[in-house]
C-alpha cells in the first residue's frame, strides 16, 4: 500500500510539474508573439498591436530613448504613427528575447536594432540598444504594462 501511495505521489508531482512547465513555455510563446507584433506595429505605425497588447491604464509610463509618452494614446498618436510619417525603411529587430516569470508577471528583456531613413533629410539611423518589456496577466492574457527601450 505504501508503494503504491508513493508511486501516486510520484505521479502527480510528475504531472503537476509538467504541467507548470507546460504552462510556462505556453506563457513564453504568448509573450514572444506579442512582442513580435509590437515589432511590426512599430515598423508599419499600425495601432493596432498596442491597442491590443498593451493595458492601457492611468499612470502607465513608456519610456523610448531618453523621451517618455503617458499613456497608450501618448505613445500611439505621438511616438508610433509620426514615426510612419516622417521615417523610410524603418525596420526593428527585437533579438535575444529573455523571458522571466513570477506568477502573474512576466518580464522580458531584448537586444533591439533600429534602422530608418529621415525622409526631409534621407540622414539614416542605424542604431542598437536593448528593451525591456513588464507584463501582467490579466484573464489568462498578457497584457504590457510598461516598456523601456534605450538605443545608441
């Protein structure tokens, strides 16, 4: 009896560790996707990724390069849409993607290379740096709370 109380023990410690490891890569997945989606908002100055991943709520702060936008609205109408209008070839590479968890947070930091031509001036920037990206799940979704990239 002792065995086989053992052996269930085993298996669901098994199992419940499985399954967490499950979840974790499932979390990984998720917020990898987000991330590249917020790569391709940001290249076409399309809306529609951050107004899909992000939580937009009073106080959120994104910081970009030394600039800061309050709010969703602030960083969409003011940083990610002029961005469209006034660059050429803008092109984003979020590599390296580290992803870290505790609970309901995840955190996530990226090498980042930004290229793009100034349309009044054709001056070209091509530049690397790193950003990072805060999480929470909120109804089984992760949501970005707050970023902060730095480039050179």
């Amino acid at each position: 009896m002792k065995k086989q109380t053992l052996s269930l023990a085993a298996l669901w410690f098994g199992l419940s560790f499985t399954s967490a490891f499950a979840g974790e890569a499932e979390d990984t997945t998720s917020i990898t996707a987000i991330i590249h989606a917020i790569e391709a908002g940001w290249e076409n100055a399309d809306r529609t990724p951050f107004e899909a991943h992000y939580l937009d709520f009073e106080g959120a702060r994104y910081v970009e390069s030394g600039g800061q936008n309050e709010g969703l609205a602030d960083l969409v109408e003011h940083h990610v849409v002029p961005e469209g209008d006034s660059l050429n070839e803008l092109t984003l590479d979020f590599s390296n993607i580290e992803i870290h968890f505790e609970n309901d947070f995840a955190w996530a930091i990226a090498d980042v290379k930004v290229y793009a031509v100034v349309k009044k001036d054709d001056r070209v920037i091509d530049k690397n740096g790193y950003e990072t990206f805060l999480f929470r799940k909120i109804d089984d979704e992760w949501k970005v709370v707050h970023t902060h990239s730095s480039t050179r």
